[in-house]
C-alpha cells in the first residue's frame, strides 16, 4: 500500500456483521478490503475482488525457457563435440526432442514452485497486519483508504456492528511478533 494511504480495522462478533460490513464497503466504493476471520468464509469469496494468479505465467516462461535450454544444450554439444556415427545427421530433431522436453518439464516445474513463492509472498517482504482475536473468534475487516475519508468510513464501519474501530494500525500486531499459544 502507498504512502498517502491509512487503514481502519473493524472488528465484528459475527460472520453475518462482517459479511453486512463488506457488502456496504463495496457499495460506498471502498474496494481495498483485507478479510481477518477464524473460520472460512465462502460468500465473501464471491463479494470480493480476486485477481487472477500470476502462478501461470511463471510456468509458461518456465517452459519456453526450458525447451530453449534443452535445445541449446544438444546443438552447442554437438557443434563443439561432434560424433558422427553412421552417416546419420548430427543435428537430428528426433533426438533432440526428449532432452528438450525433459528440461522443459524440469524449467517449468522450478518456476511453477518460485511462482508459488512469490504469489504467496513467502517469505514476507513487508510485514503484514494481524489482529490477535481473529484466531479465536472475532472477525475484522480491514479498510484501506484515503485519509480524508477516515471520519466517513469509520461512521460507516460502526453502523455496520463493528464492536471496535482501530485507526492506523492502532490494536493490530505485526504477524512475525504475535505469540501463538
């Protein structure tokens, strides 16, 4: 998140006021929502902006570079190796083939992993913000905004059954720092 952005966390006794409290985000235009809840939530997968996995992408140039480095492997081996045996071409695709395609499977299976790692943001780059009761029973939302707009969503966040409004962080522990008992 940018500079010039603040955070309002709401904390909500149920999934129900929870769920109530991002539907009314979403309708005033507050689309940077962050979920914290002990439990699985399906329907606020659906109300909330997913952006695709970039996962994929990973593995594609994974691929393209491993069939590239197979193919480059055998056609530098034989150029600066070269064993002709029985009048056969030395820069036969047949053979090739094979090699390419088990360095494109190996290429892209490395990707695919740091990828993975990457889109899970592990490790962390930048700490992220946890609210200690979501591991039991409370629920939180968490408000990205401009800072103008606090007073505002706070009202809003409050109406919905928040049972406590943080601002700035205020009541939330850094993940690394949260003793889990």
């Amino acid at each position: 998140m940018g500079e010039d952005r603040s955070q309002l966390l709401a904390v909500y006794g149920s999934a129900v006021e929870l769920t109530n409290a991002v539907k009314l985000m979403l309708r005033e235009g507050h689309g940077q929502l962050e979920v914290l809840s002990p439990i699985p939530l399906p329907e606020l997968h659906e109300l909330l902006p997913q952006r695709p996995s970039s996962v994929r992408w990973f593995t594609l140039i994974g691929c393209i570079a491993g069939a590239f480095a197979g193919m480059g492997l055998q056609v530098g081996t034989v150029l600066h190796w070269p064993l002709l045996t029985g009048g056969k071409p030395a820069l036969s695709l047949p053979a090739f083939v094979i090699i390419a395609f088990e360095m494109t499977i190996l290429f892209g299976a490395v990707a695919t992993l740091v990828g993975f790692l990457v889109n899970a943001k592990l490790p962390p780059i930048e700490k992220e913000w946890y609210h200690p009761g979501c591991s039991r029973s409370d629920f939180a939302l968490l408000v990205w905004h401009d800072p103008a707009q606090s007073d505002s969503i706070e009202r809003h966040l409050r109406d919905a059954g928040a049972r406590e409004v943080n601002r700035g962080g205020s009541g939330l522990a850094q993940r690394e720092s949260v003793n889990h008992e």
